[in-house]
C-alpha cells in the first residue's frame, strides 16, 4: 500500500464487499434446489473456462443450465461462451436486455 489511507480503504472495501458476497471453495446442488453462481475476478485467471466446464459438469448431471455474460469489456469471451453454448446446446444471455423477464 502506498500509505495509510489506501490500505483503510482496502479494508474498508473488502469487508463491505465479503458481508454482501457469498463465497465458497465448493456447493453441492440439492435435487429442486436453484444455484446462482457468479465467479468474479481479473482477467486472465480463467472464469470463462471454469464457468464453461462447471456449465458442461452439471448439464450432465440432469441440471437445466444457462449461462449470462455481463462481460462487455474482454476480447473474445463471449465468442468462446456463444461457441460452447451452442455445442453444448445452453441458452446463453449476453448483457442484462437479453435476459428473460424472472
């Protein structure tokens, strides 16, 4: 940190974001139980893979899927998610106008 404000801001940030966020190392999906899963960090780390395979795993499972890109920022995400959700046949929203009325 640069100085003292910065690193109260880091902290100040980091407990009101990990009060309002949910997170885990894992889940376990019940029967007729509904999941929202959201993953979330900088580029480069592997979200668009990892949200692909977990998308794969549980469409195998019997799991109805569906996938939502919010990325409008990241060269060629969402051409590799519209890619594997048509092989995979996985509805895929892109961007919050696309997503059907809840």
């Amino acid at each position: 940190y640069k100085d003292v404000k910065e690193k109260q801001l880091f902290i100040l940030l980091h407990q009101a974001l990990t009060s309002r966020i949910k997170t885990c190392s894992g889940f376990h999906w019940e029967k007729e139980e509904s999941k929202i899963v959201a993953l979330v960090g900088p580029t480069g780390v592997g979200k668009t893979t990892t949200v692909l395979k977990l998308a794969n795993y549980y469409q195998s499972k019997g799991k109805k899927i569906g996938l939502v890109s919010l990325d409008e920022e990241k060269a060629g995400a969402l051409q590799q998610l519209e890619r594997y959700a048509t092989y995979w046949k996985i509805p895929l929203y892109a961007g919050l106008e696309s997503l059907p009325s809840l």
